[in-house]
C-alpha cells in the first residue's frame, strides 16, 4: 500500500484533516480518514488582532487529536503536513503559537498567502470535476475570514483573489449579541459588494456561466438540500439546483441562532456564520446572473494533496 499523506488546514473557523492516499486513477485519491473540527481559531482575535489563549488551546488539542490519527493510519511526522491560512497571516502572535505547536507537537506549520491559498482551491476543485470541463467558472470558498475567488477555463487560470470576507469576519462586523440579525442586511450587503468590487471588474472581462462553491458553508447548503434524503453522502461534485439554495436561505434568514442549529442537515458550528455565507453567495450570483451552481468537497487540503502527489 502507498504510504499515506496527512494535510491539515488550520481554518479561521475549523480544523480540519484530510489522510489519503494515490487512487486507482491518476486524478483521484483514496480517502482513509477525514476529520473536522470547530476550533474557532479567530475568535476574539478578529475584533484585537491576537489569537486568544482559550482558542490557541483549542487548536493545539484539535492538533494533538489530528497528529495521533495521522500516525495510526500510518503517517511519519514527515508526510503531515499543516497549512495555516487567514487568521494565522493576521494575528501579531502567530510566531508564538507555531513555535508552541513544533515544539509540543513535531509539527512545522506554513502560513500561506491568500493568492497561495487561491492557487490550492482551485488544483483541489479541479481534480473534482467532471473532465473535460470547459465552461468559464468561478470558484468560491468561504471561509473564517477570508473568502479565495478563482476564476478559471480549462486548465488556465484567468483570475485569483483574496478577500477579507469572511463568515466569522463578517460575523464581528455585522452582529448583535453575537448572532445575525436580519436589521443589519442592508448595511451588510453594501459592505460586501463594495469589498467585491475587484472581482466583478475582472468577471465583466470574463464572464463565468457558472459559480463552483468549495467545501465549508457549500457543503452545508448541499447538505440541508439533501436532508431528506437517507445516507446522502456528498460526492466530490455536484450540482446544486439555485432554488434550493435561495429557499434554505430565506429559512435561516428568517430563524434565529438556537433555531437555526435544530434546521434538519445543520451542522451546529456552521450555524452563526451561515447567514453571512449565504449573502455573499446571494451577491456573487446576482450581480453576476450565474445560472448554474455546483458544489465541490475537494478545497484546500485535496489541492496541496494532489500537488504533493503529482
């Protein structure tokens, strides 16, 4: 057997751990294990720019847990390899806590830019496609406090940006008690499209028939859209019909937090940030007038997997 691979993603919102080895065809990969966790890495830390120690506490556990899976399913700490992104690229103590985790842990994490992190989204959302794909796409994943644009025909890739939008971004921004509030709605949605102004010069030049949505808030929609369904698994890609998505959208516009976390298919750490993902997903599809929807479960980690594996 392969020896195995372990890429771990350090989200703002969520950890998370991919184990894999090369599959029978070329393109794909045989998942062993998988595994998310809750951190919430950014909390406290959006609003003072320094990673809290409850939250670093968090993560260092999360990571223990991570690094133990890695080794049953085979791994040496030399195949586990941590990718740090948004909050990690802010925070004025960042050196601390990765100079912690090496020395607790043996593992060596490395903060990427937000262009690099464009770059292993899309090598990850391609490898999930059906092949050939060849319409004008643009990639979406939404994460804690940033959300990667990637627009894209074939294997060319014609546009990537970094945004500072965030769910648990906005969340700090836009909130009462903590939570939504639908009062704010207006406020947020100007907000948003004048932070999005870059890509929509740049999707005037290239117009995307269609919007590929990336794991995290994607597969939360994929999976209230599903709920009904037993055993629904979500695939590597697949298509999303756009009225489910506004019709879930309007449900957990309309519900508080506490309701929210009940909606059948929610998963409950995804519930305070949903609402902000789902305006930024409203936006992009509006302004744009794109038709078409998919949802990928290939992101980040399948992304610096393939390209570890080539």
């Amino acid at each position: 057997m392969p020896q195995p691979t372990a890429i771990i993603d350090l989200g703002t919102n969520t950890f998370q751990l991919l184990v894999a080895t090369p599959g029978n065809i070329s393109e794909h990969l045989q998942i062993i294990s998988q595994l998310q966790r809750p951190v919430q890495l950014g909390l406290g830390a959006m609003e003072t720019g320094i990673l809290q120690n409850d939250a670093m506490d968090r993560a260092i556990m999360a990571l223990t847990e991570f690094r133990d899976v890695a080794v049953s399913k085979g791994c040496e700490n030399t195949q586990i390899h941590a990718i740090g992104t948004s909050i990690l690229r802010r925070a004025s103590n960042t050196q601390q806590f990765l100079s912690e985790v090496e020395r607790r842990l043996g593992i060596k994490i490395q903060v990427i830019s937000g262009i690099e992190e464009a770059d292993l989204i899309y090598h990850g959302i391609y490898h999930s496609l059906p092949q050939p794909w060849n319409p004008v796409s643009l990639v979406m994943d939404i994460g804690g406090g940033s959300v990667e644009f990637i627009l894209f025909e074939g294997t060319r890739i014609l546009f990537k940006v970094s945004l500072e939008l965030g769910g648990l971004r906005l969340l700090s921004l836009f909130q009462q008690d903590g939570h939504f509030h639908s009062s704010q709605m207006v406020e947020l949605q100007s907000y948003v499209l004048g932070q999005m102004k870059p890509l929509f010069t740049a999707c005037a030049e290239h117009k995307p028939s269609v919007l590929i949505g990336a794991a995290g808030a994607f597969e939360t929609i994929w999976d209230l859209a599903h709920a009904d369904i037993p055993g629904s698994v979500i695939p590597p890609a697949s298509e999303l019909v756009i009225t489910q998505f506004y019709q879930q959208k309007k449900w957990v516009q309309e519900t508080d937090f506490v309701g929210r976390q009940n909606i059948k298919g929610m998963k409950a750490f995804r519930a305070g940030i949903l609402p902000y993902a789902n305006v930024l997903i409203a936006t992009v599809l509006e302004e744009l007038t794109i038709k078409n929807m998919w949802v990928s479960s290939y992101s980040l980690k399948e992304g610096y997997w393939f390209l570890q594996n080539k």
